[in-house]
C-alpha cells in the first residue's frame, strides 16, 4: 500500500508544472531537452520535514489537497539553445518528477529552482530513482587540512582526544570521528552528495589557503556587512551548496569517488579547514538521521541528552556556533556577495 504523508512548508522548495510534448515515460529514459515555454510560472511547494526517501509511487501532497505520486528524481540544468546546439548556462538543480491524479507532471526542487536568466531550456536527466531529502552529513574530503594544538594536519589523520583550533573556544578536544566512502556510481546516482569545490582564495585573500573540498551541506562562515544588513548578524553559516555563486566556488570532481570525513566536538565549534572556518558536525536530528546506525550509536554513546531528539525533527539540539542560513537566504547572500565583489571571511 502506498502512504501519503503531508508535506511541511518551506520557502525555498519549487514547484513548476510542465505541459509539454515529452511524456513521462520519455522523461524518465534519459537526458531530454526540455523547452522553458513548456513551463508552467514557478509557484512555492513543500518539503518533507521527516527525512525519509521519496521512494518510487509514494504519494505526496506538494500542495493542499493536490496530492501527487514520485515518478523518479534527477538534475535539470538551465540551457539555452545556439542553432541546433543546446549550452548549458550553470550547476544542475536537484529535481523530483512527480505526477498528479490528472496525469499532469511536475518538477519539484527541494534545494530550491534553477536560475533561469537568459535559459530557453532545460536539461533534464531523470531516472526512476528515490529521492532523499537528507542528502549527507556535513563533511570534509580527504587530506582537508585541520588547524590543531599541533599545526596544520590532514582530517583522516585526526583520533578522539586531539585537540584542534576553534574560532570561538580556543583548543577544543575531538570527542568522535566518522568516515564514509562514496564510489562513482552512488555519486552518479545521487547527485546531492558530490563534493563542492572552494578554490584557494575564493573566500578572501589566502582564504582557503589550499583548495578545500567539502560535502553540499557543510556549512562555512559568512561575515561581512551585508550578511548583517540582510540578517541583523555580524556573521551567519551557509551551506557549501548555496555559495556557488560566488566565483570559485562549485562543483567538485567526483567521477573517482570521494572520501569524507566528519567530526564531534562538546559544543558546535569553528575550525580552521585550509585557513577557512569551517563548522564541526552540528548534532542535530537531520544530522543524526544521516548516519549510520553504528554511528548514530557511538555518538549517541558520547552525547547521552541527544537521544532525546532522535524521535522528533523538533527535539531538543545542541546551539549551533551561528545562525544557519536557510536554502534561499543562503544563496541570495551568496548572489549580493558576488555583485558587489566582497569578501565572506576576513
């Protein structure tokens, strides 16, 4: 039996009808260019605030009293056509294909719609593949280098007990560790999870240091006046994936996998990655949910008050070190950063 399961609202998730000649069926067989005047106007959805896949006939409520069923999930990227070539004009958006009880289909962006200034059309390349909503914990790549008691050391290199360099604590001790390797085909296949890219100096001046590599959803520091006039705060998180506005900043190479690595300290903290700020894991229940059960175990071992929140999306969570910026408000700080050339972290 098929469940339904009301979504909650969120201000960053799209809805966006389609009424063009390409079926479902054809939609869900490949790449497919799809005319932009085939698109009904963008409109506010929903998302699901439960953390569980939108696995393949599921039935969903993107709307009140519009339910809809999951067809499959993919990316669409904004193009624009050249003759009889078609140019991809940015980074794919995360996309959910689902199909209303009158056969009409819709695209879902749970990360938010693609920008479309100067598109004429959009590449799309679904598949009958679940979605899940809670794409990865936040982490680092491989050979990240941390700032310790010590100097400067590569993340893997990193045990329970060390101390490392906060922004607002001084040495604080690592209290968990956790690592997951990501082959190219789930990389493939689940597109949310492929490492960002911030190039040396892409942040401010020697900021990072080296190229850093983290997963979408890690969050980095945002200071500057504009994040204060937007948000009333003299410095803000935002997630890796909602800054690839600002120039040198996107997608990382994934084609030969990727190894991230992840750590606890007693409070949410700031760290040094490559001369970034860089946030720790923040043991909230959409973090705790993305890890494995073992994990999920060890830290909860660790941290015994988090148990009280693994039952409920709103528990109890820990202060995260600043305020973390939603979808929309992350990349609508990252675009103003970007017009008007200032830096992010000083």
């Amino acid at each position: 039996m098929r469940r339904s399961l009301v979504m909650s609202h969120a201000q960053d998730v799209c809805l966006h009808d389609y009424a063009g000649p390409v079926l479902a069926g054809q939609l869900l067989d490949g790449r497919q260019v799809l005319r932009l005047d085939a698109f009904g106007p963008r409109r506010s959805g929903a998302a699901l605030d439960d953390g569980l896949p939108l696995d393949i006939g599921r039935i969903v409520h993107p709307e009140p009293d519009h339910p809809a069923v999951v067809l499959g999930s993919g990316t669409v990227t904004p193009a624009f056509a050249a003759g009889t070539a078609v140019v991809p004009l940015g980074s794919p958006r995360t996309v959910v294909l689902l199909q209303d009880g009158g056969g009409g289909l819709m695209f879902l962006y749970p990360d938010g719609a693609p920008d479309l200034p100067g598109a004429t059309r959009l590449i799309a390349e679904v598949r009958r593949l679940p979605h899940a909503f809670a794409a990865g914990v936040m982490c680092f790549a491989r050979d990240t280098m941390i700032r310790t008691a010590g100097g400067d050391m590569p993340v893997q290199m990193l045990r329970p007990g060390m101390a490392v360099q906060t922004r607002d604590a001084g040495l604080q001790r690592i209290a968990w560790i956790g690592t997951r390797t990501l082959g190219p085909a789930r990389l493939h296949a689940e597109p949310d999870r492929r490492p960002i890219l911030i190039r040396r100096d892409a942040l401010g001046p020697g900021i990072p240091a080296r190229d850093l590599v983290v997963s979408p959803q890690h969050r980095l520091l945002v200071g500057s006046r504009i994040a204060r006039r937007m948000f009333d705060e003299p410095e803000v998180l935002v997630a890796a994936q909602h800054l690839t506005s600002i120039p040198g900043v996107g997608p990382a190479p994934w084609q030969g996998g990727v190894t991230y690595l992840h750590f606890v300290c007693e409070e949410h903290q700031l760290v040094l990655a490559e001369g970034a700020c860089a946030e720790t894991l923040h043991t909230s229940p959409d973090a705790l949910k993305t890890l494995s059960e073992t994990a999920r175990r060890e830290v909860l071992a660790l941290f015994p008050d988090l148990g009280l929140m693994t039952g409920a999306a709103d528990g109890p969570t820990r202060p995260a070190a600043r305020r973390m910026l939603n979808g929309a408000e992350g990349r609508q700080l990252a675009r103003r950063h970007a017009v008007n050339r200032v830096m992010t972290q000083s």
